[in-house]
C-alpha cells in the first residue's frame, strides 16, 4: 500500500458525544437532558430511565470526564495525535435548556464557540452531531418526546441556530445519532435515546416508534434544507448504526429474513437519501391498518431535504434465523455467528462485516460515507508506571483499518474518513460505565466517578499516531 489509499484530504480522529463526556450538567444554564435520568448499569444489569433524579442512584452522565473544563487539555492530546477532524455533539439542553423556548441560551452557545476554536486552532475539522441521545428532558415530559408534531418546529429552531452561529466553524453536520437504533422498538433504552419515548402499558409499540421516527426524519429533512439554506457550502448527513444482518443459512427463508431484517432496520436511510419510503414499509403501513400522521407537506420536505453524505456507526454484526414470520425483531431472531468472536459485552468483532457494510452502502444510496464510530470497549488496566497496554484494541482496529482500505481501494468506496468512537475514555451509552473503554486516551475515574480523572496516553495512543502520520499505510 502507499501513501495514496486514502484521499489526501482524508479525516482520521475520532468521535464522542456531548451527554457521554461534558459532564457540568447544570453549568452556564444547561436544562436537563434525558442522559441526566439514566442509571449507572453494566452487560448484565440495564440502565434505569427514572422519571425524577433520585438520591441513591448515581448518574454517570452528570459527570461524564468533565471535558467541559478539560476541553483544552483533551483537544491539545488529540492534536498531538495527529486528528484531521474530531466529533461530537452539541447538547440541544444547553442551547434550548427546555427545548421550546424562542431564545438560546448565550452561554451554552459560547462553549462551543470555545472547543471549535479550540479545534480550529490545530486544524482540526469539528464534525458536529444535533442530536445524540440527549434531547431536553422538558420535551419529554410535557410533550411526549418525539410522539408529538410540535418537536419538528423545535428542532427546527435549535438547528436553525446551530447552523447560523456555527457555520463557518463546523462544515460536517449529522443530524440525529444513530437514527435507527429505534428499529430495535422492544429496547426501552434505544427508544428512549433516539426519541423520548417511554411505552405505555397498550402502546401498540411498532405503530408508535415508525411515527416518533416519521416526526424526526421530517425534522432531519428540514434541518438539512435549513443548513444550505444559510452555507450551501455545509455538508449535512444522516447517522446510522450499520450491523450487518447475515442469514443464518442459504436456507431461502433465511436469506430473505436477513434481508428485510436489514431493510428494517436501515430503511431511515433510504428515506434521508432518496427522500421517500420504500415500498415494503408503505404496504406495511397500509396493510396493518396504522393511520399514521405523514402528511403531503411532509411528503414534499423528505424529497427536499435528502443528506448529503452517510455517517456510520460500525461495532458488530449479527446473525438472523427465520422462524416463521418476516417480522424481524432483534430480541428474538438472533443467533450466535460461529465465525466470529465477541467482546466482553457480547458485541461480535467482524472486520470483513465493515467491508461489507461500505459495499452494502454504497450500491444502495451512491453517496460519499464516513465511519464516525468505530471501535472495542474492553476493560483496561493502568500500570503502576501509568501505561495500558491495548493490544487487543489494537489489533481490533488495525484489522478494521485493512478491511477499510480494502473498500476504498480496491472496490472504490468513496470515503471521506475515519473516527474511532470514544477517542478519549467516557460514559457507555449502554451501561453507564466507564471501565467499558474505547480510548487511545486513558481517564483516570472508575464507574462511581472516583479518580483524579488524569489522562494517559495508552499504547493505542502511540499506534494511531503513526497510523494518521502514513495516512493509513503504516498500520504496524
Ligand atoms: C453507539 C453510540 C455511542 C456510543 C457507542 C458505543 O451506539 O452512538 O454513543 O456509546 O455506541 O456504545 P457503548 O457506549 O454502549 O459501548
């Protein structure tokens, strides 16, 4: 391989999220956030959704790492790295701290100021997320979350000001966070997450989520034509979770099984990039009867509003076995994939699946894509001289990093970069821990939030240095 696999332009960094690493929830005005109401868990004990803050639970996201006062330290790291682009996320509830006021919230509008600038001072892109799991808390409880219509118009006004004020820092935009994680509707979690949801006991839940998901893929749709709108220049993208979903067997069943499984789960792509609902969904809609609210006006704002490039997540991919329906529920029809590993959380490690996902992408939507998470959460330990040696995290992402180069180069995937998730140890969205880690950097704080919360730099550190250094060549 030489110097010219990847574009010279290529974004290597790496990704976080507001709610997962900011930490001074209530400074400068910040509202609450649902992230402010999820329970410490970890791979065997959900997360907790509780409805008020409660005195004996601990709530790993108030904390985070408190990057919202180590902001130049960590960014400063991550420039010595070498990062071309970093990710995260604005928090919507400090700029609207209940979401549905008309005007901003100044100071939480100058801490971003602050870290893109900090940002811009080692050239470094910021690549920026609207909505990462972490929506006003008040929206939830007065309105429903994203059940109800008026959120459209709030999201509107918040990205309306995100753009305008930001514009000529940030370029990369993504509008909400893994979008379809929701698809999985029988996840309290995911459901909440995406959309502020929590099911009622009759809830026909299917029915409820594909609207919630209706209600923000307008709003994705109208954010993208609000950005252009103020710098066409702005590159705005979806944001999915990409698992490859294989058939357990050539059985024909399984195959087809596998197949709608993925439709379901990534038909919020085909609806941001082509701007309309596939068939399959549409005669799902009609044939169970749902009288779900999507007007022509809304009809007419997907067709405008389609992104400009895919944003992905990739960690796994998973196994489907039919059984005796085409109704693929994530709970119920996966299997373990013999040919592959899984980590400590049971996520299954498949390099080649990332290939596959690029390829998959590609051949359906023909837009530019760009891995914003990527990544092995694994338990690490610091020596007593201050080092961690992640070899397996590693090997984890050089093997991805092949297979990546693989895509680009040798089936001509169009790539615009690459952001190891969790670049800097923070918060599990899925468990609230903080010993599930994903950094080159490492934080010194264990789940409970003890810790000098001092960064060091672990072996990984060093590797991904030399890697962004070769531009993707050297991978030793
Ligand atoms: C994605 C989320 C991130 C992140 C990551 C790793 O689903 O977009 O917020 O946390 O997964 O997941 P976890 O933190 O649960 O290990």
């Amino acid at each position: 391989m030489t110097n010219n696999t990847f574009k010279p332009v290529f974004l290597w960094g790496g990704a976080v999220a507001a709610h997962q690493l900011e930490g001074a929830y209530r400074e400068d005005g910040k509202g609450l956030s649902i992230a402010d109401f999820l329970t410490l868990g970890n791979a065997n004990k959900p997360r907790r959704l509780t409805d008020t803050i409660e005195d004996e639970e601990y709530y790993p996201n108030h904390h985070g790492i408190d990057f919202y006062h180590h902001y130049k330290e960590d960014i400063k790291l991550m420039a010595e790295m070498g990062f071309k682009a970093f990710r995260t996320s604005i928090a919507w509830s400090r700029i609207f701290p209940n979401g549905d006021e008309d005007q901003p919230n100044e100071a939480g509008l100058a801490f971003y100021d602050k870290v893109f600038n900090e940002c811009r001072k080692y050239n470094i892109e910021p690549v920026v997320t609207l909505s990462h799991f972490e929506m006003p808390y008040h929206l939830v409880k007065e309105y429903g979350g994203w059940s109800n219509r008026k959120l459209i118009d709030f999201f509107g006004r918040y990205a309306h000001v995100c753009f305008e004020h930001y514009h000529n820092k940030v370029k990369y935009w993504m509008t909400f966070n893994e979008i379809n994680n929701q698809a999985n509707y029988e996840n309290e979690l995911s459901v909440y997450e995406n959309s502020g949801i929590k099911y009622q006991i009759g809830d026909n839940k299917e029915q409820k989520m594909y609207q919630a998901a209706h209600y923000e893929l307008v709003a994705s749709a109208q954010a993208v034509q609000i950005g252009h709108a103020i710098d066409p220049s702005l590159k705005i993208g979806a944001m999915l979770a990409f698992c490859p979903i294989y058939p357990n067997s050539p059985k024909p069943e399984d195959v087809l099984f596998a197949n709608r499984a993925m439709d379901s789960r990534l038909y919020f792509g085909d609806v941001q990039v082509n701007g309309t609902y596939p068939n399959w969904l549409q005669a799902r809609f009609r044939n169970n009867n749902w009288d779900l609210d999507i007007t022509s006006n809304d009809l007419e704002i997907l067709q405008k509003g389609t992104v400009d490039y895919i944003g992905f997540s990739y960690y796994m991919s998973f196994d489907a076995k039919y059984s005796d329906h085409l109704d693929y529920r994530e709970n119920k029809d996966l299997v373990a994939n013999p040919y592959v590993k899984a980590n400590d959380w049971g996520w299954q490690i498949d390099p080649v699946g990332l290939r596959y996902a690029l390829n998959w992408m590609t051949t359906r939507w023909h837009k530019p894509l760009f891995i914003v998470e990527n990544g092995l959460g694994a338990y690490d330990k610091l020596t007593d001289d201050h080092k961690v040696h992640d070899t397996y995290r590693i090997a984890y992402l050089r093997n991805h990093i092949e297979e990546m180069k693989k895509a680009v180069v040798d089936d001509g995937v169009d790539l615009v970069g690459y952001l190891p998730w969790g670049c800097i140890d923070l918060v599990s969205a899925s468990t609230g821990e903080m010993k599930k880690r994903y950094g080159f950097i490492y934080v010194d704080q264990d789940d409970y939030g003890h810790g000098s919360l001092k960064r060091y730099k672990k072996d990984s550190y060093y590797w991904y240095k030399k890697v962004i250094e070769s531009n993707g060549s050297d991978l030793s």
